[in-house]
C-alpha cells in the first residue's frame, strides 16, 4: 500500500513545484531596465531638445525630435540586452515578454498618430501626446518592473499633461524635462539601487 501511495506523493509534489515556479515567474520584475543606459537615453533627449529648439521648420523640429529618439531607443535597447546579459541572475522570460506588452502599444499608438498630427500640420500637439503616451507606456511597463519605473512614468504623465494645457511654446522644455533630465534622473537612481 506504501508503494502505491509514492507515485501519487511524487506526482503530487511535481504539480505543486510547478504551481509555485509558475507563481514566481508571474510575480517576478523586470530588473534589466537600464540604469545608466537610461541617464544616456535622458542625454540623448536633452540633446534633442537643444538641437530641435533651433530648427529653422517645424518639419525640422520634428526630424531633430525623430533622431533623438531613435538614438534613445537604440541605446535604451542595447542597455537592456547588455544588462540582461550581464546580470548574476538573468530577468525572467516572463517578466521581459510582460514589460514588453505593457510598453510596446501606447509607443506604437505614439508613432501612428505623430504621423497623423504631422500629415495635418498639428505640430503643436505632439509634445503633450508624445509625453502622454511615453507615460502610459511606461507607467504600463513599471507595473512590471522596479518602483522608479512607475514613478518616472507618473512624472512624464503629469508633463505631457502640462503640455497639453499650457501654451505651445514650453513644448521643447516639457520634453527636454521629461525625455531629457527625467531620464537621467530615473536613470542614476536604477544604476545606484539596481546596477547597470
């Protein structure tokens, strides 16, 4: 009877294994958000502000702002992969696929409808969208990942905000506080509690 009893204690205890990895891997954060691949991302965007602000068009506002985030994409990309790569314990598969769902669609929604805006002559409108959507998207993708990634998302929220209601002329300054130093800011305070 004894023996009969150890395969349905072993099968037993498998399941349970499973339910708890699989309850781990679901609560686990994203940590491989770049710390000081972020402060050069907030370069990058302070470097566009600057550059953006002494365009001579509003098309060639927007290319300098386009470049600008190319750059921090780029960079942001290749930081995540390096720290991902380098890290004593890599993230989890599902935190990464999960910090990606979460961020991906509202960057998606953000190059779509700056396309639109653009084709319309709505310039004027893309510094409060691009932070709007920026802050959803991370505010979406922290829910997954370490606190200041959250938080960062609500300042950028609260700018695009701002943008939106305030004349259009403190737009390169709303995007340089936002993309630019707050990038650099969440960016010291992942590197200094985070690495990376």
């Amino acid at each position: 009877m004894a023996s009969n009893g150890v395969p349905a204690l072993h099968a037993r205890a498998s399941e349970d294994l499973r339910f708890i990895r699989d309850a781990m891997t679901r609560s686990a954060a994203f940590t491989a958000v770049p710390g000081k691949g972020g402060v050069l991302m907030g370069l990058a965007g302070l470097a566009g502000a600057a550059a953006a602000s002494l365009q001579g068009s509003r098309q060639e506002w927007l290319a300098a702002w386009l470049l600008a985030a190319l750059v921090a994409v780029a960079v942001g990309a290749l930081s995540i992969a390096r720290k991902a790569r380098t890290s004593p314990v890599p993230p989890p598969r599902g935190a990464a696929r999960r910090f990606a769902r979460a961020l991906l669609p509202p960057l998606a929604a953000g190059a779509v409808l700056t396309a639109v805006l653009a084709r319309l002559g709505a310039y004027e409108v893309l510094p409060g969208l691009w932070l709007l959507l920026y802050g959803v998207a991370i505010l979406a993708a922290g829910a997954h990942s370490v606190p200041v990634v959250p938080a960062y998302g609500a300042v950028v929220f609260a700018l695009g905000l701002a943008a939106l209601a305030l004349p259009a002329a403190f737009g390169d300054v709303l995007l340089a506080a936002g993309f630019g130093l707050g990038h650099v800011v969440a960016g010291a305070v992942i590197a200094r509690r985070h690495g990376g």
